[in-house]
C-alpha cells in the first residue's frame, strides 16, 4: 500500500493523527499543539470517545481515532463469550460515533464498518484485532486518496502567486491543497483566521501551512473585512463538517460571517468535502452547543469576571446563497445542485 501522507505537514501523517499499539491508542493532543507536542494514551474505548468529544482531535482526526478506538473495543472483548462480545462492539460504537453529535452520522459509518470487519474476522478465524486495524489504515489511505483530488480542483482555482483565506482547520484538505500548490509552483499565501475560541485556525492550519513552507499570516476572526479589503485576499475556502444536499453547510462557528464578507466584497468561497447523503437539507443538521466555560477562559485562564455568562455553539450554518462552488473529488459542484454528486459511481469514503 502507498502511503498518501508523504510530504505533508507532521501533525497529518498518519502516526500523529490517531494510532493502536499494544492495547492503547495514542492521540496527538491539538488542544495544545504546537506549543507543546504530547499525545493523549487511551486504554479504553470511553477514553478514546472522551478524547474525541473534549476536542484531543479535531476536523477529520475524530474519524481515525474512532477506527483506532473500534480497534481497542475489540482487544477489550477479547476473552468474553461471543455473544458478550457483540453487545460490547454495538456499546463501544454507539459510544465513539454519538461522542460529538454534529458529525455522529459520518462517525457512524467509521464504527459499524468497523464491526463489519471484526464480524467477518470472527467467522474466518481471523484476528479481530488485526482486521479492524487494517480497515483503519485502508479508511484513512482511502480519505486522504479522496481528498488529494479535492486539493487537486482547489488548488486549480488558486491564482498564480494569490492570497487565500481559510477558517478553521481543514486537516486533510490544508495538506492536499498545500500539496497541489507548490506542486504547480503556485506560492500562495496563506492567511488563517484564528478561528475562536478554541484557535485551530491560529494553531493548526497556519502551523500545517508554515510546516510545509508557505507564507502564512495569522487575523483574528475581527479582522477579517479588514484583511479582504487591505490585503488583496483572492478567495476564501474552509472544509465542511457537513454538506447537506440542499447546499447548506455546517463548519466551524464563524464560518457563514465570513461567507457573508467574501459575498460582499466579491471574492468566492469554495466549500471542500463530500456531500452527506443523509442530510438532506439545513435541518437536519444538528449543531453541537460546547461548554460555554470554554468561551470565559482558555487553557485554565479565566478571562472573565464571575457572574458574565456565554454560549459556544460549535458550528454555524451557511447558506448556499453565499458558496460560489463545493469542490469534491468528482469535480466542482454548483450548492444547488449537489444530487447530481450522487449520480453514477459514488466510491466509499469513510
């Protein structure tokens, strides 16, 4: 199998995302990442789940560590009789998928097909183990194979030597189109809204950015008309968490003011992913509402008086109205028309 994280930034290859060894899963923590490089160690599936929802991971991340975590459920069982055993995979996979509700649909197909494989393993007197390891592997060679086409379309619309706005942090994608840049020379810069209050932007994508060589310049998220306007930003583009078939898109909260700027000063917004097949239009998208002592402080620093109140909902949703293009690994979809994804062969990708 060839690998398809070579060149890409540290935290995207594949040992640093998500990984099984020896009864333990092994999660690089991006709640502190870059000033500090620790990971998380699981020795249970519910830590893994843990992890998943307290943000260890994030973006696409949460789909490996929940293959690797399936993967731990199954060295757990081990030794209990088979029907115990079955019961024990159902929980662990409820348990990983449903950790973050926004995305549990997508997580669900990662967790089930994980016991699809441990199912066959079983019959055939395979190492359960093993399988699901192994289909994690396939999984995440598979995404970052999909992806790398993404990247490939994306980074086709970027002008030659262009100024590209991202928000949040794309994991995959950031890579890919990184990747497709320089490959066409193209030396983009980048500009990362930081992306509050939990800064993956600032973090994450511009470290991923910096780490593979691109100019890249840090705005906090009040800074962004500021940006458009004085700093010749060509387009905007983020990932999405979910792409319902009527255009609408959920990502990262912050995500549709920008939209809404880009709309109003002319530049496009490319959305990137695969559409969800089971989300059929904006409301049947879930949006998670996170801790909000996660908007009053940071990384244990209180930044309020007591007594002043928040809200953190995790993801906002835009509309198709202000997405001039959702690129995909088919090509580049029009929001309005994103049943015509659907059509013809349409490959695994979770």
């Amino acid at each position: 199998m060839e690998r398809m994280d070579q060149d890409l930034a540290f935290m995207l290859k594949y040992e640093n995302v998500a990984w099984y060894e020896h009864g333990k899963v092994r999660i690089l923590d991006r709640r502190i990442y870059p000033t500090e490089v620790k990971f998380v160690e699981c020795y249970s599936y519910e830590e893994v789940a843990k992890a998943i929802s307290d943000m260890v991971t994030q973006s696409a991340g949460p789909y490996t560590a929940a293959g690797m975590g399936m993967t731990l459920a199954a060295f757990q069982a081990k030794g209990k009789k088979i029907n115990e055993q079955i019961v024990y995979m159902e929980k662990a996979s409820y348990t990983i998928s449903h950790a973050r509700p926004t995305t549990a649909n997508r997580m669900e197909i990662i967790t089930q097909g994980c016991i699809n494989s441990w199912k066959k393993a079983i019959d055939t007197d395979k190492d359960p183990v093993e399988a699901i390891f192994k289909r994690t592997i396939d999984s995440l060679n598979r995404r970052y194979s999909t992806m790398k086409k993404v990247g490939e379309y994306l980074a086709d619309l970027f002008p030659q030597k262009g100024t590209v706005l991202t928000q949040c942090f794309g994991e995959t994608i950031i890579g890919m189109m990184l990747r497709s840049a320089r490959k066409r020379n193209n030396n983009i810069k980048i500009y990362c809204a930081e992306t509050r209050p939990y800064l993956q932007g600032a973090r994450l994508t511009a470290s991923c950015s910096q780490d593979m060589g691109f100019d890249t310049t840090v705005i906090t998220d009040n800074m962004v008309a500021y940006a458009i306007k004085n700093k010749n930003i060509d387009l905007f583009t983020s990932a999405a968490d979910t792409i319902a078939k009527d255009g609408h898109i959920a990502n990262k909260i912050g995500t549709y003011q920008i939209a809404i700027l880009a709309k109003h000063f002319g530049i496009p917004y490319y959305v990137t992913g695969i559409p969800d097949i089971d989300k059929e239009n904006a409301s049947s998208i879930v949006i998670e509402e996170r801790d909000p002592l996660q908007v009053l402080s940071y990384r244990g620093i209180k930044n309020t008086l007591d007594g002043v109140k928040a809200i953190y909902p995790s993801f906002d949703v835009t509309p198709p109205s202000l997405i001039s293009g959702v690129v995909t690994d088919k090509g580049i979809y029009s929001p309005y028309d994103l049943n015509s994804y659907f059509e013809g062969e349409v490959k695994e990708f979770y």
